[in-house]
C-alpha cells in the first residue's frame, strides 16, 4: 500500500510551452505543448513516486481535463482515484518567452464542487488512507468547497492515526485549525498565519516557532525560496541554507521539496536530513523545463554535494 496518500481538491491540466514573444494582438505561434497532471498534492505524489516511494493520488475529476489526468498518471506509475464530477478540471498554462526568458502563468478557476462530492472525496480519502503512514492536503480549494475544508481533513487523519501534512494559503490556510503534523508555508503565508510582517531571520524563526506554541502543527518547514528553509519542531529551531543553481522553470518546485522532506522521512532520514533532502528535490526541479519535476538523479546528487557524502 502507498505510504503517502495525497488530496487535491482544485487539480488542473499542466500545458507548458514557449513562443519567441509575448505581443499583444497577434497571433503567437508557439512549440509543441508538454501536458502533465498537475495540483500541489498530484505533484507531491508524482514526485515522491519518481524518488522511489509510492504514492496514491487522491482528486476530483470532469471532462476531457479531468481523464487527460488520469491517462497521464497512469503513463508515469502514479496510482490515483478519481471522483467522478460533472464540472470540468482546470487547466493551466505556462508559457516562456524565448527572447526576454520570462515565464508566463495562466491559471484558470477550478469548477464548482457541492457539498456531496466534497464528502465523496473525504471518503475515498478515508479509504485510500487506511494503511498509509501520511495524508498530504495540497493546493487552493476550488468553488463550493469552504474555507474550513481541512479542518475535516485534519479530524479525519486524526480518527485515522495519520500525519497530516498540509500545503495551502490563505482563508484555507488560516482555518486549517490544529491536527497538522507538518505545515509548509512560504514567507509571505507565515506573516498572513502570525499577522505581522517579519524582517529578519530572528522574526522568520520566532514566527516559526509561534506556529508550533499555538498548536496549529508539530512541524513546520518554512520555505524562504533563494535562501533555503526554516525547520522549526518543539525540539530546535534550524536554518537550512538553499543549493544554488540556474532556474528552468519554478513550477512544481514547492510540491517536489514538500515530497523530498516526507521521502526522507520515509527513509528513516531526521527531520533535518529530511528537510535537506526536500530542498536538494525542489532545487532539482528548478533544472527541469516547463511543469516537468524533480529526477531521482539530480536529487541524490545534490543531496550528497549539500551534506558533503560520497
């Protein structure tokens, strides 16, 4: 059985490609389009499969979006169940413009999701759950779905016996409530959870630790982007430095560091080890083009380099 069982609730059809510019009012021819499953929880599973460890994916699904995923998933390995909906899976779209290398993101809405699909997905959750060592809840909450939506989640892996590891923002971040083992939130989702902004390491580390104090995690890996992550627990407050290198593309980033930490952990690795292992995943999916992730390859590799080991 997965030891990881992911939940997306607002999952998209990644379409990644590049034209030589981004003009108004003309038509811009673009390359071959690259099509990958996309959603903060599919990712974290496709890559925690990709780094040797299974995963099963968890999401609503509709339209030809929605079985696209499906096909995709099945092509890399991925297990997953999929909620039959009657609205239509997102899709996204990443484009770079060759002359200039910016990328460009457009992220369209999600569809409306009723009350009775949203416990569908509790339920295959519950299931999917039963013999899994984490339940990961990744990315924003579609129509329909209320701003209190994890607290469910939280109380199910509670029922259940499970680390519940959430990756979210904003409304849905805030009423989360407490049963979270492990929180990822960047920077500027630590000042919206504390109420301040924070300048300096002092104040990301004390924030961090105001995280654990109010119950809302046991765990909480601060990602601070360019300069690596806070790793904050009861025990010890440690600072862990990033792993430089040109960026490709930055989408998935976050979801291949959040399955690097909990692949680790899997492994036996500490929790500090295992937020390293995180940061050599999401700095080995900056290297890759377009919505592709993380290489088991790369990830060893600078995990080895960043620890100084053979």
């Amino acid at each position: 059985m997965a030891k990881i069982v992911t939940l997306t609730m607002n999952p998209a059809l990644d379409i990644a490609t590049s034209t030589d510019q981004i003009v108004p009012d003309r038509k811009l021819r673009c390359d071959t389009p690259r099509y990958d499953p996309g959603g903060g929880g599919i990712n974290v599973a496709r890559a925690a499969h990709a780094l040797g460890v299974d995963a099963l994916a968890v999401f609503p699904a509709g339209g030809a979006a929605g079985n696209l995923i499906g096909h995709l998933l099945r092509r890399e390995g991925v297990e997953y169940k999929a909620i039959p909906i009657t609205g239509f899976t997102r899709e996204s779209l990443n484009v770079i413009e060759r002359e200039h290398g910016a990328q460009y993101r457009f992220i369209l809405p999600g569809p409306e999701i009723g009350s009775i699909d949203q416990q569908l997905c509790l339920d295959e959750l519950a299931a999917a759950a039963a013999d899994a060592t984490y339940i990961v809840a990744s990315g924003s909450l579609p129509l329909g779905v209320p701003e209190d939506f994890y607290s469910r989640v939280a109380e199910l892996a509670r029922r259940q016996g499970k680390r519940l590891v959430l990756d979210t923002s904003g409304p849905a971040l805030k009423r989360a409530g407490p049963g979270v083992y492990l929180l990822k939130p960047s920077l500027i989702e630590l000042e919206g959870l504390v109420g301040r902004p924070i300048r300096g390491e002092r104040a990301e580390e004390q924030a961090a630790r105001e995280l654990i104090e109010q119950d809302r995690c046991e765990v909480a890996v601060v990602s601070l982007g360019a300069r690596g992550a806070v790793v904050a627990s009861k025990d010890a407050i440690e600072r862990l430095p990033s792993i430089p290198v040109t960026v490709k593309s930055a989408v998935g980033a976050g979801d291949s560091m959040l399955a690097g930490v909990l692949v680790g952990l899997t492994r036996g690795l500490s929790l500090r080890e295992a937020a390293g292992f995180g940061i050599a995943a999401g700095t080995a999916a900056l290297l890759a083009a377009g919505t592709q992730l993380c290489r088991l390859d790369d990830v060893e590799r600078f995990y080895r380099e960043s620890h100084g080991t053979a």
